[in-house]
C-alpha cells in the first residue's frame, strides 16, 4: 500500500474532523491579508486532461503578476524605508536583534569596508559560517556592491575548504573563529601558514590559495589574530569615496548579474558551483509570495542553514515582505526550533522533513506553547505519512502544511501543493508547477516527453533556473540543455490534472536483474511500519543479479524488530522482487547539513559492512 492510500483512508477517518484546523480554508480573496494560496490557485488547470507529462504553471495560475526587474540591494533601501523600526531578524540563541534600518547601516558598512579592501563587482566573497547576524550582513552587502557571495558548508573541513575556495577562485573570506568543534581560524592557518608569519591584518599572499587576498573573522574572543582583519575593524574603514560607490551601484548594478554561488549539496558526488543572478533570487521569491503569501504580522522561524537555497533564499522573503525571521539557534537544534517559535510567536516555519521529525520526536515537545504556529513549508524529501498525522493532533492551531519541490539549480521552491488541493494528492504529490515555470517528464535516453502516468526525468525550464556552473562546462552541458531546459536527474511523473510525483533520483534507481527499481516505492511502504522512525534503501552489488536491495532501518527509541520482521512486512505489499534481500539496523544516517542522506556514503557503508565486492 502506498503513502496515498494510507492517507485516504486517514483522511475518511477523521484527519478532516470539525476538530482540526488542517483542512482547507474557505477565505473571500476580496479580503486584504486574509487571502490564501487557494484564492490564487485554481483547483483544476485550464486543460481539462493532459495526456503528455508537459505542464506550464500559468496553466494553473493564469494571473500571476510578471516578477519584479530589481536587483537586492533596492530591496534593503525600500524595506529600511517602509518598516525601519520593524524587526527584521532576531537570534533567538543570544537575543540579537536588528531593525530593517539598523540591517541597512550595517551592511552598508561592511559594505564600504569590503570596497576598501579592493572588493569589485564579481569579486567572489566568501561565507563560511553557522547562522549567525554576520551570515547575514555578508549576504546583503556583498549584493550591494555587485560582489558575488559564495555560500560554503559551515561543516566543512580543509579538504572541502580547499576545494571550493580555489574552484571559484574567492578572493575575500568571512567566518568565525571557532563554533562547536570547527576551529575556522586555525584550518584557514594550517591552509595558509603565511598568516601566522603576519604581525596583523593585511594582503595575503598564499601559495596554496593563490587568490585569496584577505580573511576576516568575527565573534573572536582575542583582541586581534594574525593575518585577519576583524570584522568590527572593517565596518569602520569605509570612507566618503566607498559609499559614493555603493550609491553608484544602486543604479549601475544590473539584474542579470551573477550574485551568488552555491553549492550542491554532494549527495551523489564532489558539489558544483551553481550560479543565481539577482533576477534568479527575486523572480523566484516574488512568485512563490504571489501562490503562498505572507501577511502583516507574520514571524517565520527559519531552523534552515542559510548557506543552503533554502535557508538564504528564505531570509530574504522577510526583507521583500516586510516580515521579522527568527534564527533559532547557530547550529541546528531541535529544542531551540520548538523555543523560538514558543518565545518569538512564530506562526510560519520554513525547513526540511527531517527537522519536524526531531521536533516531533523531542522528549519536552509537549511542555511548548505551540499556538502561534499556523504553517509549515516543507520540502528536500518526502514527508512520512506518520509526521502528517502528529502534526495534525498536537499543533491544533496549524492551518496549512505545504509541500514544496526545488532545488539548488532552480533557486528554491518550483512547485508545490495547496490546501486547496485534492486530498488525495495533497500530500502524496509535490504539486503543480508555479506561474513562470514549465515542467516535463522525458524519456531519459531519447528525451521525449512521456505520456501521463509514465515516469521520466523531471525538466524544468523557468527565470529562476541557474546560469550554469562556475568553470565548469561540461556538467552545465549535461544538467542545461541548448533550450534551456534544465534537467534534474529526478525520476517523476505527472498525472492528468498536472499534478507531479517525485519517484526518485536516476541514480537512486537499484537495477536488480532485469528489473528498475525506485528506492523511494520501498522506503514509503517501510515508513508505514509501526516500529520504524526512518529508512533508506540503497542498491548493494551482487554477482548474479548485478545490484540487490538494502533496506537501512533506523528504529524508533525502545523499539526492537528482527530482520526477517522487516522483510515479511513488505510482502504482500510490495511486488516479490521489491523486499529487501537485505536488512541493516542503523542509528544515524550519513546527511549533509541540510538533512539529506548521503546516499552514495551510506551504500559504501554497506558494502563494507555486508564485506560485498
């Protein structure tokens, strides 16, 4: 049985009692900031039936305004002008908090600080950090002065450090000095030993990283440290000509700039630099506050790291809406999520699956005033009909649980479900394409369109899809296509009302003798099991059928199960050549920051553990 029969016969069960507040609203769209996004989006598409897995979100939203041709920087002096004595970020951790207008000064600071510093437009700056109010002023004014900020995984260590500071050639660099277990300063020194040799700040002359001219660090605990500017030092060295420039750039910069580089999260392989321009971010943002829109009054807490699309992305719709985003912690911690929307009467949260898993999951879950939650966006992976379910019974005063599809390519969010929607798809589906955006479903090899129903390699085609990526021409050939199709190594498919399923990753497919298999079938059949929390399948090599099923269980606390248990539930339930030959217990999952699982690391663990060739 599949995640969308287990929910219809939830959904007749009672999910859509008078008693909870999940279902969908019934809203006049003539009322201002009452509106939802149903009101925007029509139930069915003006098709009647698809027959060929191609979909255009107009089809679905007719009226979507065309998205705003601004660049970021405009955004900072418009809401510092409309809310400057608005919250616009708080840090809930260590009780920061800024105003739109206090935001502006300051990354107009740090911004005339860079530009003393011989920071041009295209200049790659560096971002190595945990969410922190520095995070946060490096993105805004890099985006003033046309520099492009480079999003680095603040888990990294000097291998990764490396790689991706020369891949992209960063000539400023900005983090911490020390969080938790990563000692920032020291892996850039043991890097870069010259700096030791410095008596202060300065140009850096490298050998290993040749083009990296200057560190600078903040939230130090000494005074000053060899070869690093400290931030506070920089805010102050900006003089009359740097802030003539950035009054410049406010006319001089261009939409179609590159402005950011991020990079892939490494679930399959080395992470490649994808570049977003202003137009990119913005006409992504602008479209998604047209389907899910924000209201006066509205706090979101984001758990997301901002280094991730998801995260920074996400920060920057309070600075177009006018909206307080809250940070509950650096480091993700799940209690600190649950505080924060308690203290900071959240009503929005914006992160993965697997942070509402640990939210639900957490042992004081139940002492938090919850109240003010109304809604979830929520996307990376599907979510567990079980977490649907508790959200639905213990947040009472929840509204909305929205499923979103993106990635980092795409800028974010490129499709997504509404309370509007079907029940019967409006959890077992990723939704339908947003206004501006073209979705498809090809034949892999050839690369015609599928007919509905079959599934493809999903393609998206829309202003928000990536430049490519930063020097490196072959993998932009693969991913974008001479149409600019971008395609998405996702296995989907499309139903005649346009509504999409994501079945699983081209690589995910295990090849067991003559037969494809989507890991992600099994993975939501297991996920129905009482006694399981997670659950990954990966394909482990087998002499005779090339590839076999390994199914990689996490139980929940104080649980016990026998393997065989775990494979005589999937009989009956899935096709014969669907049950894991083999059943692993785990008690974590190898992810990435964001909460992917590292699939590739956790089938080399198998194969090393099941000591398979």
């Amino acid at each position: 049985m599949n995640i969308s029969c287990v929910l219809r016969m939830y959904l007749r069960s009672g999910f859509r009692s008078t008693s909870s507040r999940f279902s969908a609203r019934s809203v006049p769209c003539n009322r201002p900031f009452e509106k939802t996004a149903s009101c925007y989006h029509n139930n069915h598409s003006s098709r009647t039936k698809y027959t060929l897995s191609y979909i255009h979100g107009h089809d679905v939203t007719p009226n979507a305004p065309t998205p705003q041709v601004k660049t970021i920087g405009q955004f900072v002096d418009e809401s510092a002008e409309k809310f400057p004595d608005n919250d616009f970020v708080v840090f809930s951790e260590t009780g920061q908090r800024r105003t739109f207008q206090q935001i502006k000064e300051k990354v107009d600071s740090l911004a005339a600080g860079l530009l003393s510093l011989g920071v041009q437009r295209g200049d790659r700056v560096g971002i190595w950090s945990p969410n922190t109010l520095g995070w946060i002023l490096t993105q805004y004014a890099t985006a003033r002065i046309g520099a492009i900020l480079v999003n680095l995984n603040p888990a990294y260590q000097i291998t990764e450090i490396e790689y991706t500071l020369k891949k992209v050639g960063v000539k400023v660099l900005i983090a911490p000095e020390n969080f938790k277990t990563q000692h920032y300063y020291k892996m850039l020194t043991d890097l870069c030993p010259e700096m030791k040799a410095m008596s202060g700040a300065g140009k850096l002359k490298s050998k290993r990283l040749p083009e990296l001219e200057s560190v600078i660090i903040f939230d130090s605990e000494l005074m000053s440290l060899p070869g690093a500017y400290d931030i506070d030092d920089v805010m102050d060295m900006g003089r009359t000509e740097h802030y003539d420039v950035i009054d410049r750039c406010r006319k001089s910069l261009q939409f179609d700039d590159i402005i950011n580089i991020q990079f892939t999260s490494g679930t399959t392989g080395i992470p490649k630099a994808t570049c977003l321009t202003h137009y990119n971010i913005i006409s992504n943002l602008n479209t998604q506050s047209f389907v899910f829109p924000v209201k006066p009054g509205d706090v979101s807490c984001l758990p997301a790291p901002l280094f991730h699309v998801m995260g920074m992305s996400t920060s920057m719709v309070g600075m177009m809406q006018g909206i307080t985003t809250v940070l509950p912690s650096a480091g993700y911690e799940s209690g600190a999520i649950l505080r924060a929307i308690q203290d900071e009467k959240c009503s929005i949260f914006f992160g993965p699956p697997t942070m509402l898993i640990d939210m639900l999951h957490h042992p004081d879950f139940e002492t938090f005033d919850l109240s003010s939650w109304e809604t979830v966006y929520t996307g990376g992976s599907h979510v567990p009909i079980e977490i649907i379910r508790r959200i639905a019974e213990e947040v009472p005063s929840m509204k909305e649980l929205l499923l979103v599809y993106g990635m980092t390519e795409s800028t974010g969010a490129t499709c997504g479900t509404l309370n509007g929607d079907p029940e019967e798809v409006r959890f077992s589906t990723v939704g339908r394409p947003l206004p501006w955006c073209e979705m498809k479903m090809v034949d892999p090899s050839s690369g015609d369109v599928m007919p509905v129903g079959k599934q493809g390699e999903l393609c998206i085609r829309a202003p928000w899809v990536m430049v490519g990526y930063w020097g490196d021409e072959e993998n932009t050939k693969e991913t974008l296509d001479q149409t600019r199709w971008l395609h998405t190594g996702d296995l989907a498919k499309m139903d005649s009302e346009g509504y999409i399923s994501i079945v699983g990753r081209i690589k995910d497919v295990v090849i067991r003798g003559a037969e494809n298999i989507s890991t992600i079938q099994i993975e939501q059949c297991l996920h129905t099991h009482p006694k399981i929390e997670d659950v990954q399948v990966v394909g482990v090599p087998d002499e005779r059928m090339i590839e076999e099923l390994c199914a990689c269980v996490k139980l929940k606390a104080g649980e016990t199960c026998e393997k065989e248990d775990i494979r005589e539930f999937c009989r009956g339930k899935l096709s014969h050549y669907m049950v894991p030959r083999y059943v692993e217990f785990v008690e974590v999952f190898p992810r990435t920051t964001t909460g992917k699982v590292k699939k590739f690391q956790l089938k080399e663990e198998m194969k090393q553990k099941l000591k398979l060739q």
